[in-house]
C-alpha cells in the first residue's frame, strides 16, 4: 500500500475532493512526522505506538572490503502493534 492507496480510501469512504483528501493525508503524516522529530510519541489507539529511540554507537564492517566502521549514535523510529492490529 502506497500513500496513493490511502488517499483513494479517503476519497472513497468520505466522498470529498481527491485535492482535499491529498492535504489531509499529507497533514497527517507531517504532523507524525514533526512529532516523532521531537522525540514524542505518537499512540494510535487499536493499531499501535510508535516512538524514538536511542541506538547505541557500535562497529560494522564494510561488505566490499572488510574494513571496520565506526558507527554513530543516532536515533531510530520503532513501531510496536496494538492488540488489534496483533491478531490479524
């Protein structure tokens, strides 16, 4: 499913203008993406959370070579499924 499948279904089940349905859409995921930039978390109830979490720094290799990396510390967004969303 891509982002147009989602304001298709908006469109569909709402009756409103694909235009319309397209900013709504857009505004939503802005709106989580702006939250999750801020270190928020973001619960949907009966789908799931998604919130930020801390990676640790750490030592890879590159494929090609061999050589090792250092890798940074960063941030990564993590998903966990609510309930419903479980049992499918």
């Amino acid at each position: 499913m891509i982002k147009l499948d989602i304001v298709n279904a908006v469109v569909g089940r709402t009756g409103v203008t694909r235009t319309k349905a397209e900013q709504a859409v857009e505004t939503v995921f802005e709106a989580m993406k702006n939250a999750l930039g801020r270190g928020e978390r973001i619960e949907l109830r009966k789908f799931g959370v998604f919130n930020v979490k801390p990676r640790k720094t750490g030592i890879g290799r590159n494929p090609r070579t061999g050589e090792e990396v250092s890798i940074p510390p960063g941030k990564a967004v993590r998903f966990k499924p609510g309930k419903e969303l479980q049992s499918l």
